[in-house]
C-alpha cells in the first residue's frame, strides 16, 4: 500500500526548509507542501497566545491541501502549541521537531547532560527540558536562548567573524555545564553547525534536529503504509508558499534547501487569518 | 488657540518609542498614542506590497483614536508607504521620519557626501537619497542596509564586542567613500550612538532622525496653533498599544522611551486588519 498524498511542512519562515531538504534526501519519492509565513516571521521572540494563534492559522492552511501527515518544522510552534495543533487536526498525524531531537540526545548522552539553544520562545516553553527528561528523569538539561542566530544566519554570515563572537557569546555558559550533547534546537542552526562545532570542539555532539524529524517522518509513514509508491521526483512535484515575497527570499531559501526551488507561490494573509468554525479557539 | 488631542505615532516595533522620547522631551505638555506592532514586527525584511499593508492598517488604527497629527515614526514605512498614507487620511496632517532627517543632513555637510543607515527595505527603497538630493541634488547619497543592527539592540548589546565587529563591519565602506554625516534611518540606531560614534570618530556627524522629526512636529503643531495649552503632563496621559506583549517587552520599551511606561494595552491583530471601506487598497 503507498500514499501519494503530499507532505504538509510549516515554518514561521525559511528554516523549515532544511527540514525539507532531510525529507527530500531520505525520501525522494515524498512530494511536500511548504508553507513560510514570512509577512509575520520570526516567531522566536513573540507570546505563547501569538505563536499558538499564528501556529493554527498555518496548520489549518496546509490541511486545506489534503496532506497525508503534517510537519510543524518551527521550534518554536513544536515547543509551545504542537498539542493545541494536533488537536486541532485530527484527521491528520501531527508531528513537530522537539521529540525526534530530543529522544537523539537521551540516547546519546553518555554524561545525561545535553544543551539545547534556541529561539528565546522556545527556551522559555520549556518543552525540549520536558521531552527529554521524558526519556530520562535524570538527564539534566540546559537551554540557552540565541537571538542572534537567526539573523546572522539570514544575513548570510555563516562563517564569519562576528558569528564567532556571538557563538562564543551564547555557548560559553552552556559548556562550562559539561553538557556532551547540545541541540539545535531551531531550523536555522544547522546552517551554522560547521562554525558552533569548531567552537564548542570534537568531544560534543551537535544534533540537527532537522535530521531527526525526517527519520521519524519517514518510521510514521512506514508505519502507517503511507510512503509514496515513486522513489524519485518528489522535488519537482512540491509546491513552496510564502505569505511574503522579497528580492532576498529566493538566494536564501536555495541556501536552506540545498536545491534552487522551483518556483515560490504568494497566498495573501488573509486567506491565512480567515475566520473558521472547524478550528477551536487558540487562546 | 491650542488643541488638547494626543500626536498618533506607531512603529512595527518599539523603534519609534525614540521619537516619542524626543517628542516628550520637546513639548512635555503634548500627549501621545503609540501603536508598535509587536505580533508582525521587523518590518525591514518585507516586501514593499506587504509594508504598505502594514503600515496602512496601523494608521487607520490610530486614526480612529482622533489624532491632531500622525506620525509614522517607522523608517521603513515612511521609506515605502508614506504618500499612500498621507492619501488615506486626508483629515489628518502626516509626517515620516525621512524627510527630517534628510533635510538636517542636506544642511550639514561640508562635503555634500551623506550616509544613511538602516533596514534593507528603507535602503532598498531609496527615500532617503530622494529626499537629500530633492533639497540638494548635488549631494552623493551612500545607502548600507545593517540588518543585524535591530537584533543587537533588542538583545541588549549596545556597547559590546559583537557589536563593534557589527559596525566595523557595515560601516567600513560608507566611511571610505568619505561622508562627513550619517543619518541614523531606524528607531533603533540612537541606542548604538555611542558605539558608532566611536567607530566612525568626531569628524563624522551622526544624525538622529528621531530628534529632527520631533523638532518638525513642533513646527508642523505651532504653524497649525495645534500645540497642548498645558507645559507638562503629556506623557502620564499618553497610551503605548501593542499587538503582542512579550516578557521582555516592558524592560525594553523604557531602554527606547528612557522612562519606565506606565501602562501597556494590548490589542489583538483582528481589530488592526478588519477590513475598512473608506481606506483604499494598499497595492
């Protein structure tokens, strides 16, 4: 049995295109629905009530398209509303990008003491603490917020020396801890692994939680005999929808998905923020 | 003659609270409503359609509060949307941050070489050399967008090393095409006075705009007899909206304002983006 039903993915912006591009290269038969709300990005530094709001609003939008399962590829949305989405879809499996990384580090802690970095949202949710000591009670777990990163990574400083200065600025604290793992634990970090781990050195593992969430995609539609009957083309047959569209945009999402995308569709916000019945209040 | 109503004044964010400072400190008596809109803030990463949505759906806002004056105290919209406001709101006198500025520049270089710095959407659009050289047209206009600027700010990090490798690295090349001013195009510049300061040395001017715009609504306000009657206690009867309140909203609304606000009022995004008949459309 196969599905050929696409792949929802949602992100506040671009960075869940590198979850994207994990799917891709596990799964070349998937075809994927992007939806980047870039009119309202980032997420990272707003409230729990917004990113709940703006979270439902993006999942209801790419359940519009009859996806098979969808993918809540923003730290900051898995961390602080995955539960309110998933109930809110239930004729769709729901996953987000905290668990998948988060059951890496608790296997792979030799220590049990892992770092996780993130948006200032995610950190203060709280929820990456939560899932791992889930895994194991007795894993202690430090998380630090990095505003930086995200618009260091978008200004295309990957290697460079102010991301240096920041990556110092930012993980010093963190591996004073001793902590042997650390999670990066948003959509824009892999970009800026190389960098984090020459600083942080050999002896400390950086889990791409990008990475590890296409696995689980893949065990879920495995399990549910939904992976697509093709093994190649699923690229060339994905949509990419922005809620905004800038000269910067099409540079930078090649640099996420390590692929030039096709082509990018605009949506208007407000089929986004429209009114619906079906959708229980986010508050 | 004077007139008793409060100065509109929105941003996307907390930025323009620096123009609300110098207006405080200008006309104490004069009493303001902000509107900064926390849930979609920054808007310089945007494309210009979605600017002039924006930036639309703020003025109308603080237009129904009866404004005497608006003020678009957002160098990006005032770079991209201002006539299309000004259009939108006949009743009332509106005024942007650019064209301040560009006149106190037009004024004060010797060597009729001016640079501006701010958002990519402010230096994609162009205002600024427009503006200077509608007031000199022999003046050379060198544009650098510093996006990393506003994140360093909000993070706090007004006179760090990451921060100085930040200017050193913006501002390297508008130095060397030998300005003797730079005006300073986003809200959030003034925190990094100092530090550029330092950067650029004494014989390089930097130019606020949010001190040349207070000092125009001053003029605009006595030229209309529109002044408070009263000399104090505009700003214990001020009002500071807000689309989103985060935790780390309120400690840096008084770095920008220098004062501790007495009241933040949220309100939600549905009432900025009902639909309005009597304005038109923003494309």
């Amino acid at each position: 049995m196969s599905d050929s039903r696409p792949i929802g993915v949602f992100d506040s912006g671009l960075g869940g295109l590198t979850v994207a591009r994990e799917i891709f290269r596990l799964m070349p038969g998937e075809k994927i629905i992007y939806l980047g709300d870039t009119a309202r990005c980032p997420y990272g530094g707003r409230s729990e009530e917004t990113i709940k709001t703006f979270g439902i609003q993006d999942a209801r939008l790419l359940t519009d398209y009859d996806v098979k399962l969808l993918v809540v590829a923003c730290n900051t949305v898995s961390a602080v509303a995955l539960d309110l989405i998933a109930a809110s879809c239930k004729d769709v499996p729901v996953i987000g990008v905290v668990i998948p990384g988060s059951r890496a580090a608790a296997r792979r802690t030799a220590v049990r003491k892992v770092g996780v970095i993130g948006t200032a949202a995610t950190i203060r949710a709280g929820a990456y603490t939560r899932a791992i000591q889930g895994f194991d009670a007795a894993i202690k777990v430090y998380g630090k917020a990095c505003p930086l990163f995200v618009p260091l990574v978008e200004e295309g400083l990957l290697d460079h020396e102010i991301t240096r200065h920041a990556v110092q600025y930012y993980l010093a604290e963190v591996l004073d801890s001793g902590v042997d793992c650390i999670i990066l634990g948003c959509t824009h970090y892999p970009l800026l692994m190389q960098t984090i781990q020459e600083m942080v050195g050999t002896r400390t593992q950086l889990l791409d939680s990008a990475l590890w969430t296409a696995r689980e995609v893949f065990e879920i539609l495995k399990s549910l005999n939904g992976l697509a009957a093709g093994k190649t083309g699923g690229f060339s047959e994905s949509r990419f929808l922005v809620t905004d569209y800038t000269p910067h945009f099409k540079d930078l999402a090649s640099l996420f998905l390590g692929a030039e995308i096709p082509s990018i569709e605009q949506i208007s916000l407000e089929k986004l923020t429209k009114p619906c019945s079906t959708v229980p209040a986010a508050a």
